[in-house]
C-alpha cells in the first residue's frame, strides 16, 4: 500500500533528522555538513527499512485485510457458517503463509486447491440436483481449459496430482461466478439438509453402462484415468475422457445423474 510506504518513508525521514541533530551541535555554523548527514542518513536508513521493515508491514497489513477479500466470495461465507472448524483452518494457514512473504495471488491459487478436498468431502451429502448444477459448472470450466494448449485442465480436475496454478485468467468471468455459487451451494445443502451418500449399489446399474461404453471406445487409454499422469498428452486425453465420462452422465435424468456424480465424489 502507498500509504505504508509513504509512513515509513517518514520515520526514516524524522529519526535521520533526530540523529543529524544530535551529532551536528552548531547546525548554523555547519549547515552544509548537516544537510549532507542528514541526507546520507535518510538515504542509509530507507535502503534498510526497504529490505526489512517495509515488506514485513506489507504482509501483516495483508494478513489483516485479507480475510475480508475472502468473504467476499460466496463459498467462504458458507464455509465460515457451516463448516467453522475448517475456515479457521484455512484462514489461519492463509494468514501465516503471507506473514512469511507468498503473495496474496500466490495464496489465494493455494488456498482453491486446498479447499478442493472440502467439497469433494461434502459432495456425496448434498442434493441431486446441487451435484449435477456443481459438474455442470466444472465441466464449462474443464471446456474453456481446455482450449489452451497446457494442461490446466488436468490440474483442475485432479489438484491433488498436480502443482497448484491460477485458473482465474483462463476462466470466464461468468462462469467463475457460477463456479463460486455453486461450491457455496454445496456446502450449503451438505450442512443444513444433508442425503445419506449413495451406496455402490443403488448407482452401479448407472456407471456400469457408461464406464463399458466409454472402456469400449477408449481402449486400453480408458486405464489412464484411474492412476496420475505426467505427460502433456496422457493428461490431455485423460481430461478428454474425464469430460465425456460427465457429458454421458449430465446427459440422464437428474434422479440417475445426481447419485451418480455423488457416489463418484466418495471414490476420490
């Protein structure tokens, strides 16, 4: 912030002042000497404060102002209503990481990976309908990364595999928002109103279909997506797969999707 830098530039301002006066006792009779001392100070003194005071009072304002930032996000605000313990988690580890110097940009890419395992937890609670509004709004975001040449969309589809990265500039805006809503959502309906998780059972019927059909055109390539990847193209076809896999399911009734995607949630 301007204004840290412009306090600190201040003090150093005043104490190269306080100690140019206690040395130079004539300032009159040795004005030029107490004008060189004092700017030879001020100089000595800022080039030190920029290396270890201003930084560290950059990152304690951070850590203070950061979790009002944070709520303003819709899946936070649940988190923090329903899921307590695990926000002070989380916000404690987001404060101290930009106490020891990470970005707030570097932080905040951590922080939606970390609470990735949150939702994937809460997913096999929620409703039907919640679980297939929340791959909806996953799969628009694997499409539009997709279309870059990387592998974003395999980090974003498996966090847990992969070293964090901001999505936030290759997303939409709307379909960030939509992406946020639905997370909220999920914590939501998971806390206040929450389904027992289906059982293999009662979806088996369900994904033994799709799975065969997609093992069918996919060969042996279909075995990829059960085990991490490294390569550029292994990822890619696995996200390719993974997309198809949703598509198929988004596809039937909500009352065959929804347990579905739920019970999907519990193998992860």
């Amino acid at each position: 912030m301007i204004w840290i830098d412009a306090g600190v530039g201040s003090l150093c301002g005043a104490l190269a002042w306080l100690i140019a006066n206690l040395v130079v006792r004539e300032r009159k009779a040795n004005k030029t000497r107490y004008q060189l001392l004092a700017i030879l100070l001020f100089s000595i003194i800022f080039a030190i404060s920029k290396v270890w005071l201003t930084p560290k009072l950059h990152s304690l304002y951070a850590a203070a102002t950061i979790e009002k930032e944070i709520l303003k996000a819709p899946p936070w605000q649940a988190l923090r209503t329903h899921d307590p313990a695990s926000y002070h988690l989380l916000i404690t580890s987001v404060k101290a990481q930009i106490q020891q110097g990470k970005s707030v940009k570097e932080v905040v890419t951590e922080t939606r990976n970390r609470i990735a395992p949150i939702i994937l937890k809460r997913m096999p609670n929620t409703h039907d309908d919640i679980a297939v509004n929340y791959m909806r709004t996953n799969l628009d975001e694997l499409k539009e990364l997709m279309a870059d040449p990387d592998d974003y969309c395999y980090r974003f589809l498996f966090p847990e595999y992969a070293e964090p990265v901001n999505f936030i500039p290759r997303l939409k805006k709307e379909t960030i928002q939509r992406d946020l809503d639905a997370l909220a959502s999920v914590i939501r309906t998971s806390a206040t109103s929450p389904l027992p998780a289906p059982t293999e059972a009662q979806v088996q019927p369900t994904l033994a279909r799709e799975f065969t059909s997609l093992a069918h055109k996919y060969g042996a390539d279909w075995e990829l997506i059960n085990a991490p990847q490294q390569t550029l193209q292994a990822r890619r076809k696995v996200c390719t797969m993974s997309m198809e896999m949703f598509e198929s399911l988004l596809a039937l009734p909500p009352e065959q999707s929804g347990p579905a995607l739920r019970y999907l949630m519990t193998l992860r």
